[in-house]
C-alpha cells in the first residue's frame, strides 16, 4: 500500500490539524462498483437532527455500521451500529493500511443531489475516540468540501475526486469545522463512507 502513501496532497491544513488527502485509492470502476452495490445493499434511513428543539429529517440519507452494536449521537439523535458488509470490511481495512490507523465503525452518507449538504460542524462527539483519525472515501459526484477555522476563520477547499480518500486526524476536530456546501451544477448522488473509532 507504499504506492498510495506517496499519492498524497501533503497536509491540507496550515496549522492546528492534520488533513491528507489520497485522491486514487479507488480505480473509477472500483469506486462505480461499490457505489452500485451501497445504493442497494446498504439500509439507507433519512437522517435527523433536532434544532433550537425541533426535530427534522433530512433528504439526506445515513446508515451506521460497526463491530458491535455501538451506539453513535449526534446532532440530538442516535444510532445504533448494524453488523459489518463484506464490501464495508474490504474498504476499512484498505483504509486501515492507508492511514495507519484502526476503525471500529462507519458512518454511511448519501447525497441524493447538489441540493443536499452538510453545514458547518465538527465530528467531535464524546463517543467518538479524542484525535482519533477518521478516513472518508468519497463515491459517485465529485463534490466540493471545506474546512473553516473555529478562531481565525481561515477557510480550505478541495474537490473530493470519485474513489479518493481523506484523512482528518490529530487535534483537526478540536479546532477545525468541516462543511459539505450544497451545488446547484451537482446532478448526481453522491456516497460518503466515514470510518471512525468508537470509544467501547
């Protein structure tokens, strides 16, 4: 895996964090296959969040997976983790080799449109193992995504290519918000696969 090691951007992040992005982890027909398989195979819900007290669901659509039956909330809802796909243990163990890190679940993201994003936020939850790498692949459109200083403001953006893969790690949580801005010129859906540590 040295081969997908040395096709890095380097560090994407000037300072406080820890962002490398590997853009050909996945050949096209790689990542066209497992994002026909995941629009199928996986248990797709609407996800929800509860703001200033009130509950909505999303157009957006999640499903969690893990090792065990861990419980994951965020945004005022919970998850619990359904058992590992083949196809989702072969994609965390090629991150595993990547990164240099372990994972113990994922969450799964799918992005019907443009017209569907993700706002300002940090995957900072207490479930969720302190600076812990978190390894994202990206399947289907090619989507922008930004990172933004919680004090100076600073922003960072870089299109997320078709099987690519970006590694948040280090104190990134703690002093970065990550968004997935919404596009009127994006038609087709996208699939996010976010491997992460779960504390047990």
């Amino acid at each position: 895996m040295l081969l997908f090691q040395e096709e890095t951007t380097g560090n994407l992040l000037p300072y406080d964090g820890i962002a490398t992005y590997y853009p050909s982890v996945l050949t096209l027909a790689e990542a066209d296959n497992y994002f026909e398989r995941f629009l199928t195979s996986i248990e797709w819900k609407n996800d929800e969040a509860v703001v200033m007290g009130r509950r909505i669901v999303t157009e957006r659509k999640v499903a969690w997976y893990g090792d065990s039956n861990y419980s994951y909330t965020y945004s005022g809802t919970t998850k619990q983790a359904l058992p590992w796909t083949a196809e989702l243990l072969k994609l965390k163990q090629l991150a595993e080799e990547i990164v240099a890190a372990k994972f113990n679940s994922c969450l799964l993201n799918l992005y019907h449109g443009g017209n569907e994003g993700v706002g300002w936020h940090s995957d900072n939850e207490k479930s969720l193992v302190k600076n812990a790498t978190i390894a994202s692949y990206s399947l289907g459109a090619v989507r922008a995504f930004r990172f933004k200083h919680k004090k100076t403001k600073q922003n960072v953006e870089i299109m997320l290519e078709i099987g690519s893969l970006l590694a948040m790690s280090g104190p990134t949580q703690s002093y970065w918000l990550h968004s997935l801005p919404k596009s009127a010129k994006v038609t087709e859906p996208r699939i996010n696969l976010t491997f992460r540590l779960i504390v047990e």
